[in-house]
C-alpha cells in the first residue's frame, strides 16, 4: 500500500512523548523503541491516548532531533523520561502508512 498524503489545518494537540537525537540510519529501531516506552508509561497511568505521533525538529544530514509519542485524551502526569506538550496549531503535512 501506498503512503497517502495531505496538508490540512490542524488545532492545538496535547501529546506525550519522549525526546531523542537520533541518527538517520538508526530512525526507524528509535521510533520503535521510543514508542513502546511512551506506551508503558501511559498505560502505567491509565492515560487515554490516541494515535502515535513522531515530530521532526532540527534534522542535518547525519541526524534529527525526534519527539515520539502519542496524542492524549486524558490527564499524564509527566515522568522523568515521559514529557506532556501540546503541538501547535496551523498546517500541518500528514503521510500515513500501513
């Protein structure tokens, strides 16, 4: 299946997530690992959440700064490693995959 693809106008949206500089040939294990632990900690709370969440910040060519997460629902007490943001509202471009 083919990525799908658009650019829409988003609002403001509360995550949780865990920050890392990672790598660009060790992306995709990072966005694993790292998501399995935003995973525990929510669940550990009982934290609602929705969809997974991977924002790209300060990217070179050897590496980016990622945040991996997932949309909140309900309240999250923050932990050491498990941070609450909430994600700008504006455009936004989309890929989703399967």
């Amino acid at each position: 299946m083919s990525p799908s693809f658009a650019i829409t106008e988003a609002a403001p949206r509360r995550i949780v997530a865990i920050a890392a500089r990672c790598l660009w040939q060790d992306l995709s294990p990072t966005i694993i690992s790292l998501s399995e632990r935003v995973a525990a900690a929510t669940g550990e709370q009982g934290a609602r959440t929705g969809p997974y969440v991977v924002v790209y910040r300060d990217a070179d060519a050897a590496s980016t700064l990622i945040e991996v997460g997932m949309a909140l629902e309900s309240p999250f007490e923050p932990t050491s490693e498990v941070m609450a943001l909430v994600l700008p509202g504006g455009p936004v471009a989309t890929a989703v995959h399967v």
